[in-house]
C-alpha cells in the first residue's frame, strides 16, 4: 500500500512540476498539452494499483532497478509506460470492471480517441447498463467530434439519466447539449439539478455554480435584448385601400396600386413599399418591420411618417402626371396601427 502511494506521489507531482497545474473540465476545451497533462496525473493514480498488483510488495529501489530504460522524469514516456501497464493489467483481468474504465478514460485523456472508442465499445459488451461505462462513450463521442454533440452522445446520455435520472454527469452532459442548441433555459433546468445531487465540497459544484451564474446573467442580458428589439420594431401598420363609389371613376384592373411609406420629413424616399392592382380593389396590405426597405432595422419613433397611394396606368415606378394619388395625414409610428385611404 506504500508503495502504491508513494508512487502516485511520484509521477503526479513530476507530471504537474513539468506541464503546470489543470484548468477546469467546464472551462475553456482544453489544448492537447492540458489534455497530456491531466491525463499524466490521472494515470499516475489510475495505473498505480495494477502495477502494484502486477510486482507484488516491491521496494523503489528495486522497482527502479528493474525499469532503468524508463525515464519517469520525462512526461511522456511516463505516460506511455503507465498506459502500458494498465494494458497489461487489463489483458490479466479482461473482465475487471475498473481497470478497463480507466484504460478506456486514459486513452481519451490523451486524445487517443481511435483506441478509446475500440476500449469503450469492449467496455460497453460487458457493462451495457454501466451508467460510468456509458458516461465515459459518451464522452468519447463528443471529444471525437470536436467538443459538438451527435445523436450517438445523446443517444447514450438519455439512457445514462433513463437508468439514473439523477445522475449529475449525465446531467451535466444532458445541459452542454442544450445549450450547444441555444436551449439556455432548458440548459440551466438541468444544470441546477445536477448541483442538487453534487456534494457540497465538491470541486466541480463550484465550477457548476459559476457556469451556472454567468449563463444566467446572459440569459437575462439577451432576454432584456430581445425585448428592447421588439419595442423597437412594434410598426405594424394596417392599411386598407378603398374606391370612392360616388365619383365614376373606373380604373383598369391591370393599373397598378403603390402603396408607400415615408418620412414626412425626406418625402421622396420610401420607407416601405408595396404593389397591388386595381382589379384587388377594395383590399388591405399589412405593413411592418419586414417591409423596411434599405439598411434600415427600424423606424425611427420619434419622426412623423405619411403613407401614400399611388395609381399608375402605366405602371412606372416613377410617378407620372397622369397618375392619381392620395395621402394620408402625417402620425407618429406609435400612434396608429390601422389606416384607411379612399381612391378618387
């Protein structure tokens, strides 16, 4: 057992002495070096019992004697030879549960994710219903694929919260692809469960806790965004076209209806426009945000605007003499949604 300890010691602390301390799980993807590095530690401490198992009761020195070709100070070949050992206590017990989730975890640690994703299918035929088991191909699933979930990390996370619907990685995972889908809401639904099942000293409630804070701030930040971008597209304006019936005026169905929107202040250019035909008389058009022509996001609602209608027989763009036209009274954005105009 001492030497087992002794020899987590070892290699962690020569792996955090040459590589630097780990940055968190829900932080930033970490880059292949971070990745080696915790990766070194945890297979320090995950390859330490097959090892000691693999020698039986033996002393440093003897150890050290017997593995002069490895040099543990160097990070990586540290980490090549705990890997094979753990390889070797694997191919000793195929069947030990443990061994192979470390195994299988250690090769995704290292970015080994072909390996990984053979060990984890190995691991899956005998542990199917293994929430750890299922977790570890889930995580597999998604470092493969460039940190976005598929439907194979789905899949695997909803049988994970299906057998333990409390599981807080499962969980956890359950909110990343939620809010990978801009699901903020639903992510942080599940977030927050996910703390309830956590224990109260644990390290990664804390990192959950802050994730968990600054998704909220956002979500209220782009809530009060959407808000405020509504009120200031709320135009939507009603305009229904109608023909004086006592005048005799006919129109050919062919001539063509503009109705426009302007500044009253820049009369010549138009903020909206629409296109009917005389033959679609009497009939109403709605006008809104989504007919802004131009760059324009929005209409300013602090400036008057005037709605005409316009009667072409030849149907320019360009208004003619001959053309017939009629106005409505200048109003404010928010002052009306319903206008109508009578043709003469």
């Amino acid at each position: 057992m001492i030497f087992w300890i002794i020899l987590a010691v070892i290699f962690s602390i020569v792996a955090w002495i040459s590589l630097g301390s780990q940055r968190s799980i829900l932080g930033t993807l970490p880059t292949r070096t971070i990745l080696m590095q915790c990766g070194i530690i945890i297979l320090g401490l995950a390859t330490s019992i097959p090892i000691y198992l693999h020698l039986g009761r033996a002393e440093i020195a003897e150890f050290a004697a017997d593995h002069k070709d490895v040099d543990f100070s160097n990070p990586t070949t540290s980490s090549a030879f705990m890997l094979n050992e753990l390889k070797k206590a694997v191919l000793k017990s195929p069947n030990n549960l443990l061994l192979r989730q470390n195994l299988t975890k250690s090769y995704l640690i290292l970015g080994l994710y072909t390996e990984a994703k053979t060990s984890a299918e190995e691991l899956i035929m005998i542990s199917p219903n293994n929430v750890n088991s299922l977790l570890i191909m889930a995580d597999i699933a998604v470092a493969s694929n460039r940190g976005i979930f598929n439907q194979e990390a789905r899949e695997l996370v909803t049988k994970v919260l299906k057998i333990e619907p409390e599981n807080s990685n499962g969980l956890i995972l359950k909110g990343l692809d939620l809010k990978q889908k801009n699901k903020t809401n639903e992510a942080l639904v599940a977030w927050r469960k996910a703390l309830v099942t956590l224990p109260p000293t644990s390290n990664l409630k804390k990192e959950l806790n802050l994730l968990i804070t600054a998704e909220s701030q956002q979500a209220v930040k782009e809530a009060i965004t959407d808000q405020n971008k509504a009120a200031e597209n709320s135009f939507n304006l009603s305009v229904k076209v109608l023909q004086e019936k006592a005048l005799n005026t006919k129109w050919k169905p062919q001539d063509t209806i503009f109705i426009t929107t302007h500044y009253l202040d820049s009369p010549r250019i138009p903020i909206t426009a629409s296109r009917r035909f005389a033959g679609d008389l009497p009939f109403e058009i709605t006008i809104d945000e989504n007919s802004i022509m131009g760059v324009r996001k929005n209409l300013n609602p602090a400036k008057s605007i005037f709605v005409k209608v316009r009667v072409s027989e030849s149907g320019d763009t360009q208004e003619q003499k001959s053309d017939k036209t009629v106005k409505s009274t200048p109003f404010l954005v928010t002052e009306k949604n319903q206008i109508q105009l009578i043709l003469p």
